[in-house]
C-alpha cells in the first residue's frame, strides 16, 4: 500500500490484449469517479518509449522512465491502471489486481480484427492459452489481491463492474479515516 491514509484504492487490471482491460477499465471509471490511467496512451503522452519493435509492429516501452512519471499519480489512489503487462508496477502501489481473461476462440476474432496477424497474434494467443499473465500477476503481487475474471461478453463485463464497484464500497469502509 502506498499511503494508507488514502480515500480511495489503486487498481490495476490487466490480462492479454483484446481480454476488454480499455472497455472494463472505461465503465468502471465512469461509474466509480476513479481516474482511469491506459498505460499505453500514458506512455505514448510522456515519451516513455524507446525504439519501434518491427516483428511486434509496436514502440517499447521504457519501464523505467514510465513508472518515474506515474509514482507521484498513485499516491494519492483512487487510480485504475490498465495495461497488459503487470509484473513490473510496484506492488505497493495496488489494493487489487484484477487479471480478466478471455475465451481463446473469441480474443483470436477480437485480435483479427484489430489487425493482429503472424507471430504477434500467435504469440498473444499463446499467452492467453498459458495464462502468462496471470501467471506474471501470481508471482509480483500477494495472493490475496490478485483475482481472476471471465471477460468474454458484455454481461460479463458488467457483472465484473459491478463486483468490482462493491469492493470498491467496501474498501472504503475498511479504510475509514478515523
């Protein structure tokens, strides 16, 4: 934990691309008020990249120059985090992680059409069939805040929301300033 006198938590939700981390993460910053933070857009707004990785057709991020730009956002909390990559953010920085996952067959359509083709969409599926990343989430936070969810349609990415904004309640009656 960052600062525990906080009046709202750190989330983070993360999982492969195409899961549906931008629309969950999207909805439930509209419902809740938290601050919605795409790593991604963040990145690229804040020169956090080096140079342009050809076989993946896409920038690399500087992890490093990233995570100075976003220390001082966290502290204050009330910041969900949105990214595929979970394993180097500090673990103090979060009260939860959120890992969604997605049928193999539907995330294969989703990552078709956003132009994935060749070894990029072989290698994202791969790593949803592996679980990489939940994996990657197992291994950088403690047990208890890492949490998998289903995310294969929009009921589910409701009901996901909505479980989400009542632990959300709940964190702020746990975390009460006296």
């Amino acid at each position: 934990m960052i600062n525990m006198n906080r009046s709202c938590p750190n989330i983070l939700v993360t999982g492969t691309p195409g899961v549906g981390k931008s629309l969950m993460s999207r909805i439930l910053s509209e419902k809740t008020g938290l601050a919605w933070i795409d790593v991604s857009k963040f990145a690229i707004e804040n020169k956090c990249l080096k140079e342009y990785d050809e076989v993946y057709q896409c920038p690399i991020l500087d992890e490093d120059e990233l995570l100075d730009h976003m220390e001082g956002l966290m502290c204050n909390g009330g910041k969900i985090v949105d990214y595929h990559g979970a394993d180097f953010f500090p673990e103090r920085w979060f009260d939860i992680v959120f890992v969604l996952r997605t049928d193999n067959t539907i995330l294969y359509d989703r990552l078709r059409n956003r132009g994935y083709t060749g070894k990029k969409l072989e290698d994202n599926i791969g790593c949803e069939i592996f679980q990489t990343i939940l994996e990657e989430a197992r291994s950088a936070y403690r047990e208890e805040i890492v949490h998998e969810l289903t995310s294969n349609d929009l009921d589910q990415v409701t009901d996901n929301v909505n479980r989400i904004c009542q632990w959300i309640e709940q964190w702020k009656i746990d975390n009460q300033q006296e």
